[in-house]
C-alpha cells in the first residue's frame, strides 16, 4: 500500500516459491480506491518487457518520494514447467514506477567492474533475466536494498540505478563466486539462491539472511545504522554482525547446515520494541528472538512436533502494525493468521497456552485449500478423503449427507488417497516425497495417529524407487484384488497392501526410458497419475500418464501408456 493512505495498493501475481506448484502469474494488479476495483498491468509501456509467466516477491514504497515503488520480480516455477513466459520478453529482476505504480521500468543493475546485471539498454538475458527475491526501503539511510538471485545484495536511493554492496553479508558473497555474467543468469556456485531482508525503521538497521541453491544457511547478517536524529552514523552498509541460527538449521541429505524449504519459505522482519530489535525467522516454523537478550531463538509454531500453537507450517509472508507493533499478520500455505501481544509465548516450548497468542482469520476468508488428488467414491458418496498438499490430508466418513467441517485426518504431505472398494474401512495415503503409503484400518472417524508412524508400503518394498522423486507417487487399490496395490514410479508396481512378501517379482512392467539396468529410478520418465479399471472378461486394464517434459517426464514428457490383463513386463503407448 502507498504511504499516506491514498487508496493505492498494488498486488503481484504469480508465486516466487520454487516448488511445483508455484503457479505462474499474468502481471500487477493495481487499485486506486482500497482495493475495491483493479487493473492489470502486464508489460513496460514499450512493450520491451512483460510480467507474465513470473511471480512478485515484493515491493517497497520510497518514503522521500512517495510515487516511487520498487518491483522485485521473481521466477514461479510452475511458469517455466508449463513454458508459461513470454519468449523475449516476460524477465525477472527489478523494476521501478515513479508514478505510484501506474506504469513501470526495468532497472538498471551495475556490478563493481562496471558491467551490468539488468538494464534497459543491455542485450536480454537468457532465459528470462535474474530473480529478485526480496526488496526493502530504509527510511534513515535513504535507500532501496534488493536481493538479487546468484548476485548479492544492491542499494539504490531512486530505484532506478543500483550498485553492487562493497560490503555484503558474510564472506562467501565475493564477486569470484558472483560473478556479472552478462546476458545469462548468475553462477549457480554464487551462495546465494534466495535472500531476504527485513529493517527497522526506528533504528534503521537492516538485516539479511541467505541460503544457499541447496538450502544451506548462509547466516543472518544486521547492518548497524546508528541512528542519531533521522539519518545513520554509520554512512555505508556493512553487515558486520552475524546472529547464531544453528537453531533453524537441521542436518539432512543436503548438508549440515539445512534450513528446510528455504527454497520455497524464507521469510524475515525486524519489529521495534522499545530500544530492543525483535526478529522473526520464517522457515517452515515461525521462530523469534529478542536482539537484547542475545537472540536465543523460540520456534513459536512447532507445526510439524507438538502443534501447540495451531498455526499451519511453510511462513511466507509476515508483517505487522506500524501503529501497533504488537499486532503481528502470518501468512503461510494455509492461510492468515495474527497475533496482538506479539507472540508473548512464556514457559517451555510446546506449552499449553501458546495457541492462545494466535488468531486463525482464514473463517472469513473461504478455502485455501488446493485439491491434489480425491479418492474415489466407494459405498457413500459422503465418505471421502482429499489430497490437500502442503495442508496434509482431510478426510470425513459419513453415509447419510454431507459433512461441513473436514478434519486434518493426517500431516505431511497430501498426496494421493484411496479408499479400499471392499472394505472401505481402509484408508491409504500416500504422504511423502516417493512412495510412503500409511494405513488407517477402522469403521470410526481416522486420526493422525491411527495411520500410524511408519509407512506399511515405503520406497524399500519398490526397489528404492522413491528415492530420487521430490513428489508422493500414485498408487491404486487394485479393482481385480483389493489386497494388491499398483504403484508408479518409473515402473509399474503391484504387490500386497500389507507391505508384506515384496521382492523385485513385483515390478510388472519395466521401467520406461532411461538407463532401464539400474536398480532404482535414476533419471527415467515418472508416473504422474494412474488409472485401472476390471475387465468384464478377466483381468484389467492399467493406464499411467507421465510427467511433463520439464518436471520428470523423462523421454516420455506427457505419454499415456496401457498394461492389460495379467500385467504383461510391457507397457504399450496409446498417446
């Protein structure tokens, strides 16, 4: 929103978080009457630029000039899986408007050896220029700082020229590892693959934190402002204060220092509270830390553990009441959230009254929820599970109508669900990366813990298949043999629903493309979605759809492929 409260709010489309279901966008929305009508805006006035098949991570007001925005335009991966971008001309980085957002110019990007990252006189970068992941504006200093995807971080005071930081946040950032690299994106060994900043602007220090292409932290850095009057001592920005963040990292396949989905949720901001700085960190978890007491840091939401708080995991989004900086807003991938005493959560961590500093907003708001996959409609059409995702599982058993409140009937990742045919007391879901089948075997209402907390069909009973999948493969109750479930990863899968007696005799068909000798999947073509159906003859009829030529489709991007009958070690192309 423009400062001064005049009414003009401007919004990005398109989701920067790269994941597959990072929807692309068609440009900016921009209102000015509050929000009640909008207009779009999908390019430069000269056409040389276009938002489209992009995604915004943010905008920053000048509050010397307040008809000067700053644009951070970002990449949404699911706009280059589907080629959404506009050959040419749909290109990330930073754009600027200086009449409150009406119409919009690329800027221009210098590096310290006088070479240019962006600009509108240089030759187009390919494939579609460099993601800008964060932008703020430091009132005391007078000055924009944007984070720039395989760069650094830059400064400019109109939006129009920026420079490269002498000083950038830690020692990595160096122009040898970040190198200019004029007319293709930056070096992917530059450690910086997603950057977010945060300022407090009655101190106007400014903080940054980095990770790097595989999610490894890279430090939270505090540039000191030392504000005396309205402007800073300390003329030039030196992040020359580290604050400890072990406590957010984890140690995973990716490193040791893994700070999990920062490629998809990384998100920072510095609230003032009376002379002290406090921080929020979100990550999957919302953490907080007060600068006065050292910054020991809080996860205030623990939405994967005890779930004490009742606040959905993956934060994207964070911002507060100038007016009342205790009045905080959450925004994560289920929806809004608020707190109005600052999340003042007291005794130990997962204690009983931290869901009472929280406010779930999301009643007025209708359905977050994105619909991965359903089961099929078995002996009541009112008994039913829904793939939901990020936002888990939901699933409700009734007979007679429909039920309005659906209940999370399991966390992780909702991927795809079915409901045994002839015992629909059976309940598979499929809830991780590969293949992590659980069951929930019973007449009442399923839990969480009644699926258990180990798979009983994993990514062991399938040759180690799932390893190499960053989505949960499809499955299916077999419609010949319900005790039997068919499986796709690179290959076709059938065996016993139990997870008992699975040997490599279970692949009926081999695996599609690709080095066809290896154990595992390993760079063939995956099963996107699956279809069978019983033969009024004897046997069945098989069909799989592959992914796409960009997301794990392999040399068969997009094919539907057939089995029939008693699973022939072959499977036949029908489109």
């Amino acid at each position: 929103m423009q400062p001064g409260g005049t009414g003009v709010v401007l919004a990005g489309t398109g989701d920067p978080n790269d994941v597959l279901d990072s929807y692309y966008g068609a440009g900016i929305l921009r209102s000015t009457d509050g929000g009640n009508t909008w207009s779009l805006i999908q390019t430069t006035p000269d056409l040389q630029y276009a938002f489209v098949g992009e995604g915004f991570a943010g905008f920053a007001w000048s509050t010397t000039n307040p008809q000067e925005v700053v644009a951070a335009v970002s990449q949404a991966w699911e706009g280059v899986l589907v080629g959404a971008d506009f050959p040419n001309r749909s290109y990330e980085g930073l754009y600027y408007s200086a009449d409150s957002g009406a119409t919009w110019s690329l800027a221009r990007i210098t590096d310290p050896n006088g070479q240019d990252v962006q600009g509108p006189l240089d030759a187009f970068t390919q494939p579609d220029g460099n993601a800008a992941t964060s932008v703020v504006w430091n009132s005391l200093r007078g000055v924009f700082i944007a984070a720039v995807r395989f760069h650094g971080y830059y400064q400019s005071a109109d939006g129009i020229q920026w420079a490269r930081l002498s000083a950038q946040p830690g020692s990595s950032l160096t122009t040898a590892f970040c190198p200019t690299r004029p007319t293709t994106t930056g070096s992917p060994a530059c450690p910086m693959y997603r950057g977010t900043l945060a300022v407090n602007p009655i101190t106007g220090d400014t903080f940054a934190w980095t990770v790097d292409l595989y999610d490894q932290d890279q430090g939270l850095w505090q540039d000191a402002c030392a504000a005396s009057g309205n402007a800073c001592t300390n003329s030039a920005i030196a992040f020359a204060k580290q604050w400890d963040t072990s406590a957010l990292e984890t140690n995973s396949p990716l490193g040791s220092a893994t700070i999990q989905n920062s490629n998809y949720d990384l998100v920072l901001a510095a609230i003032p509270s009376g002379q002290d700085t406090i921080l929020l960190a979100g990550a999957n978890d919302l953490w907080k830390c007060s600068l006065a007491m050292g910054c020991v840091w809080r996860d205030t939401t623990n939405a994967t553990t005890c779930m004490s708080a009742g606040v959905a995991e993956y934060q994207h989004a964070l911002e507060w009441n100038g007016n009342n900086p205790q009045e905080l807003f959450m925004g994560n991938d289920s929806g809004l959230w608020r707190s109005s005493d600052g999340i003042a959560e007291t005794g130990p961590v997962c204690s009983s009254g931290d869901a009472s500093h929280f406010q779930n907003l999301n009643g007025g708001l209708g359905s977050l929820a994105e619909v991965e996959s359903m089961s099929a409609v078995g002996v009541s059409p009112y008994t039913i599970m829904l793939g939901l995702g990020a936002n888990g599982t939901a699933g409700v058993k009734s007979t007679g109508r429909p039920t309005a409140v659906w209940p999370e009937i399991l966390s992780g990742e909702g991927g795809p669900v079915a409901i045994d045919p002839t015992n629909p007391s059976n309940w598979y879901v499929n809830d991780g990366a590969g293949v992590s089948i659980h069951l929930c075997s019973q007449a009442g209402a399923c839990t969480p813990g009644d699926f258990g907390t180990s798979p009983v069909v994993s990514s062991t009973n399938v040759g180690e298949d799932g390893l190499t999948m960053t989505s949960p493969a499809s499955f299916l109750v077999d419609p010949v043999d319900s005790s039997q479930l068919l499986i796709g990863t690179c290959r076709l899968w059938r065996g016993p629903a139990n997870g008992i007696g699975w040997s490599a005799a279970n692949a009926v068909a081999p695996m599609f493309d690709g080095n066809q000798n290896s154990s595992y999947c390993n760079g063939n073509a995956l099963i996107r979605s699956m279809a069978a159906m019983a033969l009024p003859g004897g046997g069945e009829v098989v069909y799989v759809g592959a992914y796409g030529s960009l997301d794990g489709g392999g040399t068969s991007p997009g094919h539907v492929l057939s089995t029939t009958h008693e699973f022939e070690r072959r499977l036949v192309s029908v489109g």
